[in-house]
C-alpha cells in the first residue's frame, strides 16, 4: 500500500506551483516584448519604403547603449510595474488586468519619450509608435496563451476553499471560478459551525464538498494541502461570535480573501481605509454617476463615439432603408419610451413590424391564452407573428436599433446604460429605481451581453442597477466590445 504523500511535499507542490506560474507569465511577457519590438521595427521599414523611399531603414540592432536603453527601460517598467500590481502572484479577472495593461503601457510610453528626450537620441519614431501600439495587443494575447497552456498542464489553477457555508460563502465561491484568469478552483466549503456535519459524512453544498471545522485552522490548512483561503461569513454577528477562528485562518495563510456580507453598494472606485490604533474598515464609496464629471466624461465620450460608428454605419444603413420600404410603410419607428429624470424620448428603430402590427397583436391575444401569458411576463413573444422576414433579421442581429445613434446623438440616450423602457416597467424596478432615472439608457448595456430575453426581468434589473453603481469609462469600453460577439452568438435574441 503506498503512502499519503506528506504534508512538507503537498505545500512544497504548492509553492513550486506559484513559482512556475510567476516565472511562466513573466517568460510570456519578455517573449511578447521581444515580438512587439521586432514586428514594429518591421513595420517601420516597410512604412519608410513604401512611403519614405529616400530615408534610411533604422537598424535592428542598436548600435550605442543609448539607443539599447530605449527597448530596455519601458520592458523593465512595463515588467515591474505588472510584478508591482500583482499581475504575477495575484491574479485580477481578465478586463480589470486590461486596463492595468494600459495604464502601465502609456506610463512606460510617456517615460520612453521623456528618456528620448533627455539624450537627444535620433531614433525611428515609427518604430516606437508602432511598438507601443503593438504591445497593447500582444501582451495580453501572449498571457492568454501562457495560461491556457498552464490550465491544460493542470498548473494554472488554485486549489481554494471557502470558509463559510451560508449564502455570501456560496457567492464567493461562484465569484471566483466566474473568471477562469483568476485562477481559483473551490475544492469545498468549511463550516466553521460544524451545522453541515452530520453522522460523520461529508455534506454537499450546491455542488461543493462541505468540510465540517473539528481542527484548528492550521491543521485544516495543512489536511487540504495548503489551499488558498476565502472567508466569507453571512453577517456581522457570526464574524464578531467567529472573531478567534477568522484571526486564526488569516494568521495561518499568507495571502486570504475576505468577503464580507454586503451587497448592494456602488464597487468600482471605493477605498479602503483604517484609523491607526482602531480595529474598524472604513469604506470610502461613492457612486460614480451621481456626480458631474463622471456624467461630462460619459457624455463626451458619446458625442465622440457616436458620430463614428454614424459614419461608418452609413452604407449599411442606406441599405436596410431600402430593403425595409420594400415590405410596405415607413423604414423607421418611434416608440415612446422613459430616459434620464422620467423625462419621455422617442426611441428610433428600424422597424421590423408589419403596419397592422397592432390588430395582429390584439387578434392573438384574445385567442391564445399562451400567447397572452407570455406577453404579460415581459411584452415579448418568442415567436411574434408579426415580425416581418428582414424585421426576423435585424432583431436577431440587433440592427434594428441603429437609429438610436441619432437619440444617442440628441442626447436622449447613451452608447452603454440600462435598457430602455416603457413607463409601467418602471414598477418592476421597485425600489431600484432611481438607479435608472439617475441615468441615460444605453444602446446596449449588461443586458445585452448577458443573455439578453433568457435572462429574467429580476436579473435584468440587477444588471441595471449594478452598472449605475459601479459606472466607469472602461466598464463602458469593456460594455461596448463584448458586444459584438454577443450579437453575433445571438443568444437570447428574438
């Protein structure tokens, strides 16, 4: 019979796991550096000859250290400045390590050219620009591929257990496996009160293995190979009556996650703070679209977007004019709809409705009480006999809402916000429903690419509200690019 492997070897597995990890990324990252720099010096040459014939091609390799401290000084800020924020050791969802990747690619740029600056250096500005463009793209892609080969060497993952076994413990769980590049995988939950635990079997938990407390903290930790720790206790009560076995795990872990059982306050941007000798949290919050500037920034960023995306869309919007007038009737529609302050818009779509639309509507619901309860749940049918053939089309794809660039434009809409709606919806949003008043709705939004109509009016609802409290430019950025794959999976669409 072959032994247990000792406890020494599971943490030595562990730590020589993180190590490999660290390292990996940091491999990922040199490689793609290396790549950026030569695809932009190729770049630059192939620019100047087709362009600048006459000028000479800059040279691959440098020919003083002056020009070799030009790639080396921003490789090693962009390297430091990831190892600083974690992006090694402690890992972020994949958006949030985006715009990380940003900030640190221009702060690096910006010194680059302050460095140019100070040697009076002649180098290929091309070369740099280009560089520097490349790099937002590769880098990322290159720490993508490094940790989906890791996932299929079993590397990549974090054993993790969750100390807790009520509600706020199962949404943590759920939390951290939502985003495979946080690399955490919940081997089980533990009952700190050991209610889960009975005849000396293992309970189960919403699919997870419930380990009943019967040891101090240390022991447990040592027993499941020196996992990673989340405590995520379901009230304040239960954190003070639990305070000795919470600041027992957190002395025994190095690193732990602590969840604690709030919900329903604005996230992105809040800080922490403590007072020097007290023992109490203080979040700093604040709720990003209650006050102007964030509102200024929104707005000019979709006085700036929209009218691109109105350009570029134009061909395509000629011919759905077309096409649409071909069925008979006018190519747009305009429903009365509710926006900022309860203030009432026209809504633009292309219209995707036969002209009698409202007789047929009528007609089926007074012969088809499945039909009528359908449309009581949220006003929409799966299959709506009304939809005409292009108008089956341009829902599915979400064309149809094109026009809203124009109330985008008017200023009745936004590019990124809360779906828009009709005022006797505004009671569904119950209590939440200054959240939707507080701002524009968007084009798209969570929503959209969430599901879209398989995702309940409630949840719906959160999505909404959860957008208004945690608002950012980036959310609307990350918003915006996710929802091209969503229209084209067209899940949920009809």
């Amino acid at each position: 019979m072959r032994n247990p492997p000792s406890l020494s070897f599971l943490a030595g597995v562990t730590h020589r796991k993180a190590r490999i990890k660290k390292y990996a990324l940091i491999s990922s990252d040199l490689i793609s550096l290396a790549l950026v720099f030569l695809l932009g010096w190729a770049g630059s040459v192939g620019l100047r000859m087709h362009f600048f014939p006459e000028l000479p091609n800059p040279r691959l390799i440098p020919d003083t250290l002056s020009q070799a401290l030009v790639f080396i000084v921003p490789s090693l800020i962009i390297i430091s400045l990831s190892w600083s924020r974690g992006h090694y050791t402690r890992f972020k969802t994949f958006w949030d390590e985006q715009r990380d990747i940003i900030h640190i690619v221009l702060y690096a740029a910006a010194t680059d050219l302050a460095f140019l600056f100070v040697i009076k250096s002649h180098f290929s500005r091309i070369w740099l620009a280009m560089s520097f463009l490349l790099v937002l793209l590769l880098l990322p892609l290159g720490r993508v591929v490094a940790k989906r080969i890791m996932m299929k060497m079993g590397l990549w993952f974090t054993p993790t257990v969750v100390v807790g076994v009520g509600l706020t413990a199962l949404d943590a769980a759920e939390t951290v496996e939502s985003d495979k590049m946080m690399g955490h995988k919940v081997i089980g939950l533990i009952d700190p009160s050991q209610t889960r635990y009975t005849n000396g079997r293992l309970a189960q938990l919403s699919g997870y293995p419930v380990f009943p407390m019967n040891e101090s903290p240390a022991r447990m930790h040592q027993k499941l190979g020196y996992p990673y720790v989340v405590i995520a206790l379901d009230d304040s009560e239960e954190y003070v009556r639990l305070s000795d076995v919470v600041s027992e795990w957190i002395s025994e872990c190095c690193n732990a996650m602590v969840v604690p059982p709030l919900q329903g306050l604005p996230l992105y941007g809040t800080e922490v703070a403590h007072v020097f000798r007290r023992d109490t949290l203080l979040l700093r919050l604040q709720n990003n679209l209650s006050r102007q500037f964030p509102r200024i920034i929104k707005r000019t960023f979709d006085l700036l977007a929209a009218p691109l995306l109105l350009l570029l869309a134009s061909p395509l919007f000629l011919y759905l004019i077309v096409r649409i007038r071909q069925d008979g009737g006018p190519a747009f529609f305009a429903h009365e709809r509710i926006g900022r302050y309860g203030k009432p818009f026209q809504c633009y779509k292309f219209r995707s409705m036969r002209p009698d639309a409202g007789e047929v509507l009528q007609h089926l619901l007074e012969n088809d009480e499945t039909a009528r309860a359908e449309w009581e749940l949220d006003q929409k049918l799966k299959d709506d006999p009304r939809i005409t053939p292009i108008g089956n089309f341009l829902r599915k794809t979400s064309l149809d809402e094109l026009p809203q660039l124009w109330n985008v434009l008017k200023g009745d809409m936004s590019l990124v916000g809360p779906r828009p709606i009709v005022r006797d919806e505004l009671e569904k949003y119950g209590f939440d429903q200054h959240y939707y008043l507080d701002t524009w709705p968007g084009m798209t939004g969570l929503w959209q690419t969430s599901g879209r109509n398989n995702t309940s009016y409630r949840e719906r609802v959160c999505l909404d509200t959860w957008y208004v409290r945690n608002w950012s430019l980036w959310y609307d950025i990350v918003i915006l690019m996710k929802t091209l794959p969503a229209v084209f999976s067209r899940q949920g669409s009809y």
